[in-house]
C-alpha cells in the first residue's frame, strides 16, 4: 500500500505546533497580509513566526508549505515578491502559487534552488492540459486539485501528468470552480482573488426578521433560522434562496466535505498528498482531525480498515457530503 | 473616445438554434460593433444544438464586416471537452481561451483571453503577452485602478486590453448544474432546464431580493453590469475595447447605444434612460468599476 503524505492546516503557530505534534506529515500556513486566500483578522503568520514555525516543523522531520495564493493587484507586486522570497529565505519547503505572474516571478528568481513551487487550487487546474501547461513553463512540482473533481477524473489527471497531486479531504467545501468565485465580491466588494477574503466577517450581520434570526451578508439576506437556532455563518453559495418556483440551498446544501472513507480510492487513483481545509479552525479542532486522519492514512498504508465514523462529531453537527468526488453530486 | 471598439462576447445563455443564428444575422446587418466572439463557454452539451449552425453564422458575421474569435469551454474535464480547443485553433480563426487548459494549443498566430481568465495584474498580462496573447478582456470584478493600471501595460505591450462593459456578470463557474439541481435533475440527466430561461434563472434571496441568476453550472450577478457612462473614463485609461454580453431584448439597440456613447451622442444620463427601454426589468450596476461592491445599482439621478 501507498503511504500518503497528509498536509494539515495552521492558522496560528499555536496550531503548527500542534498539527506537527498530532502527526501532520506537513503543514501549510500563510503570511497576515493580504497574499494568502484565508485573510482573516487574528490569524496567519508574521515573519519571525514563520521562520521559528519552519524550524520546529523541520526539527520533527514535518515540511512547511506557505501559501502566497491571492492574485496580487495590479501596481502592488512588491508585497507578493517579498513574500516569495522570505518563504525561500526562511527555508520554506515549497510556495502555493496560483497566479501566472506570480509563478513566473518565482520560477525565475529561485531557478536551480530548493523551493518548490506547488499549484494552488485557486488556479482552477482541472484536467491534465492544464496541469501540464504549469510544469511546463514554471517547473511546478504539485498541483492541490479543485474540489470539483469525481475519483474518476482525478485518476484521469493522474495518468495524464507526473506532476504531483493533493486533494481536499476534510472540512469547507467550495462548490464553485475555486480561483474563479466573485460571488463574495459582488455582495461585499471583498474577494478571494483579490483580498483573501470570501465573504467576509466585516460584512455579516446577524438581523431579527418576521421572528426569525436571519443571517446577512453585504446587506443581503442568506439565511434564516428558527429565532432559538444557531444561526449558520452566511457564505453565498452555501444559502437559502428562492429560484423560480425552488425554495432551498441553490448551489449546495450547508455540509462540509468529508472523504475519509475514499482514501482507498484516492490513492488508488494516484494521488499524492491529502489536504486538510481550516486554517481558521481552533487548534483543539486542527489537533483532532490531523491525529485522526493520521491514523486512517496509517491504516491504509498498513492494509488495515479505516474508520471512518470517527470525524462526524467534529463537523460541528453539520452534514457531511463526499462532494463531487462522487458523480451523483453533480 | 472614439478610439475605443466594440466587442460582442459569446452567448452565456442556452438559446434555440434558429434563435441564435437570427440573433447573429442581426448584429451581423445593424449592430455597430468592430468584433464578435461566438462558441459556447458555459456548457458542452449545448454545443450540438447549434454547432451545424455555426460556420454559417461566422461568415454571415464576417461578411457584415465584423471579426470573429471563436471561444474555448471555461471548465473542461470530459476527454472530448478537452479535445475541442485543438480543433478550435484548427479552423484558423482567432480563438478566445476561457481556461488555461488550452495554452498546450496555442497557435503560432497568437490567441486571445476571455474574462474567466485571471488576469489581475501587468506580470500575469506581460507572461500572456509573451506566450502570444493579442487580446485581453480583464475580469469582471476589477476596480478602476486596476483597470487603467493593466491598459497602461497592455499599451506598452501591444496587447489590446478589453473590460466587461454590459450585461450580467459571470461571478462563477462550477461542475454541479444549479439549472438541474433546482429542478430536483442531475447534470447528466439535465433535460436542458436551462433552455427555459433567455437570460438566466433569477435567484432572489428569502426576503426577496434580487441578486443573482443561475445559467447551468455558470452563476451571474443579477445586476446587469452597465459601463455606458463610464467610456470616458475608460478611453482616458487606454482601454482598448468593451464587451458587450449578449441578452435576449433589443441587443441590437445596446449595441447602437454604446456606439452613440462612443461616438459622444449621448450623455450618461441619455445613455442609461435608453438602456432600461432596451432591457426592461434588468438593474445596472457599475459597483465592480467603482471598486465598491459588484451589486451596487447604478441609478438614474
């Protein structure tokens, strides 16, 4: 059986330690500025956290990861190229790219050296045309695929390039071709392309309405519950709408994605690395689901069953789906 | 401003073959437009119902004096999705891409880049240029700065920078159907649902507000994105041409509009009193160029 490599999230360097502790074969984080895509107030890493988080995680034989995924903004390279170079400088096993521009940046200025450049999911690379065009004119070494992909598809993919593959198998759910969403934008005016953020916090309020709790984002009306209900964060594509004569969750129900029980069919369909969504979870969950899936990876590299039950209860009571790794979602 | 053109994008919308090809005899005999780009982006299985259709409509189109492109899939995954931009490129016409996956084709007299291609900044647009690109149609969601910043490049570059400049806005792309899903079907099984809507399924939220529109496995703003009066500013940042994307009303009216607005015929104001006879029911927006929220609606003082 395939050993495969688990790639864990940190929001904090807390988490980092944890996520190495519990068992993350590798860890990818982000800087506090606007170049990654989980721009969030209070988290991410300054600096001097990111070269003190690569040390540890590289004392306890753990890679680190730094994600530089936003599309920088036109007139404003400087700060994306710094942080190219500082994630190389601080020793960085690899950067997450997503940006043609960008890519081609570092392609040039760290040619020959250690840094490997790994294709970030929010450059959409969703078939092996697309992944090889990557390899070829920047050297990328891993490709994180869109979660838009059936097992089928990611074998495809697998066959069709050497470039190394990640694939999500825990947690937020993008239903939407990553990298290519302005849904956030379009009601808030901040977006994961451009600012690192979807549907940001600054923009939600939470509104009492005909005895109902309603949760809004940009002023727009996404949800509502029950007024003794815990109201659900308002991300557009996971709402309540009305389309025609259709009342319900549009583009996908309020679930988060959970493919435990595909890591048999993941690896055999080639992959390379599984990748844990939640750079904005606590650490206590971080810790949890890494010991968990290190033991289901472990399981199957060792031939023996994997369990899959043990996640549900840190999904947070949400549903979970397999997304569109199974054709049927679609 | 008369320096700037203006491009008609591919139809977003599943439209009936002989509604389509009527639409394109049309812009090909009255609209005042320099440039047609014609194909499906959104969906592959719409593309038999038309495609017989099409070389008939490229030269209708090019008789009337127009240039054509030709635009590739924005997400293929299926093998002869995957195919179809090689055989694209083999026609010798100028083609769109929509996705990356087609920069394997290239064709050594260049390509141009569609709006679902992230280009956000002069390095993604030099590396293009490099590669061959001639044209560029930016993103929807890019602010003015932006904008002019990335014209000012694409001048120094020869590439010609193009912006969103009518009609609702593609704010994303997915492999699930929302057409299908809504209407309790899956992709595969889709019944073409989205036949039933000219410009799209409005999605309104629970207190019943407008705000977006389903077309497949595509989502646009609700809002018709509407630059008509902003093409000055537009011409003052270098932009080289605006695309129009194709609705179901009086296109051809949109089209003779934004050439009047062009030209200097009308004022902003004339310009947007016009363009809601033109698309009754729609709202404007113009919130993504002001840099702003993308819903922001452009309102008639």
């Amino acid at each position: 059986m395939t050993s495969l490599e688990l790639v864990c999230p940190a929001g904090t360097p807390a988490a980092l330690r944890v996520a190495v502790d519990a068992g993350a074969h590798t860890i990818y984080c982000g800087y506090n500025d606007e170049t990654n895509a989980r721009n969030f107030p209070g988290l991410n890493f300054s600096r001097e956290e990111l070269a003190e988080g690569i040390a540890y995680a590289h004392k306890r034989k753990a890679k680190v990861l730094v994600a530089i995924n936003t599309f920088p903004r036109a007139g404003g390279l400087p700060l994306w190229h710094r942080a190219v170079d500082d994630a190389a400088r601080f020793g960085a096993d690899a950067v997450i790219l997503a940006d043609l521009g960008l890519l081609d940046y570092a392609a040039e200025q760290h040619r020959g050296g250690p840094l490997r450049l790994h294709l970030s999911v929010q450059a959409a690379a969703a078939n092996a045309e697309a992944i090889n065009f990557y390899a070829a004119a920047f050297g990328v070494k891993r490709v994180v695929l869109p979660r838009v992909l059936t097992v089928p598809e990611i074998a495809a993919i697998n066959q069709g390039t050497d470039v190394e593959t990640e694939v999500f198998v825990f947690g937020g759910l993008c239903v939407m071709a990553e990298g290519r969403c302005s849904l956030s934008s379009y009601a808030t005016g901040k977006s994961p392309n451009m600012n690192g953020a979807c549907s940001p916090a600054s923009h939600v309020e939470y509104k009492e309405a005909n005895g109902r709790l309603e949760s809004r984002l940009g002023g727009f009306a996404i949800h509502a519950v029950d007024r003794t209900a815990a109201a659900p964060y308002p991300t557009i594509c996971k709402g309540y709408f009305q389309a025609g004569d259709y009342r319900g969750h549009v583009f996908e129900d309020p679930s988060s994605l959970d493919a435990a029980e595909l890591i048999p069919k993941l690896a055999e369909a080639g992959v390379t690395a599984l990748k844990i969504e939640g750079r904005q979870r606590s650490r206590a969950y971080v810790e949890a689901v890494v010991r968990s899936f290190r033991k289901a990876v472990d399981a199957y590299a060792a031939g023996r069953p994997i369990d899959a039950n043990e996640l549900v209860a840190l999904t947070e009571g949400q549903k979970t789906t397999s997304g569109a790794y199974r054709k049927t979602w679609r | 401003m008369d320096n700037l053109q203006l491009t008609v994008g591919p139809i977003l919308f599943h439209w009936p073959e002989a509604e389509i090809v009527d639409f394109y005899a049309r812009l090909a005999d009255e609209a005042p437009v320099d440039h047609v780009v014609v194909g499906e982006v959104v969906c592959s299985k719409r593309l038999p119902f038309y495609e017989d259709a099409l070389p008939g409509v490229i030269e209708r189109l090019q008789r009337g004096g127009k240039r054509v492109s030709l635009t590739s899939l924005a997400l293929p995954t299926l093998v002869r999705e995957r195919k179809a931009a090689n055989e694209l490129f083999a026609t010798g016409l100028d083609v769109e891409l929509s996705d990356l996956s087609a920069m394997g084709a290239i064709a050594d007299a260049g390509f141009s880049v569609g709006p679902l291609i992230n280009v956000y900044n002069e390095a993604t647009l030099g590396f293009l240029a490099r590669k061959g690109a001639r044209s560029v149609c930016l993103p929807p969601e890019l602010p003015y700065a932006s904008v002019k910043a990335l014209a000012e490049a694409g001048a120094a570059l020869g590439v010609n920078v193009e912006v969103w400049g009518y009609g609702r806005a593609p704010l994303a792309i997915s492999a699930r159907c929302y057409h299908a899903r809504v209407r309790g079907l899956s992709k595969d099984s889709c019944q073409f649902a989205c036949g039933a809507d000219k410009d799209g399924l409005d999605v309104r939220t629970i207190d019943g507000r407008d705000f977006l529109a389903v077309n497949g496995v595509q989502t646009l703003s609700h809002a018709y994105v509407n630059l008509i009066g902003d093409l000055a500013q537009l011409a003052a940042a270098k932009v080289n041409s605006v695309r129009l994307s194709p609705h179901s009303h009086d296109f051809v009216g949109v089209t003779k509009d934004f050439r009047a607005g062009v030209e200097g015929g009308l004022t902003p104001q004339e310009a947007l009193v016009r363009a809601r006879s033109r698309e009754p029911g729609a709202t404007f927006s113009h919130g993504f160029l002001l840099g702003d929220y993308g819903a922001q609606p452009l309102s008639v003082a």
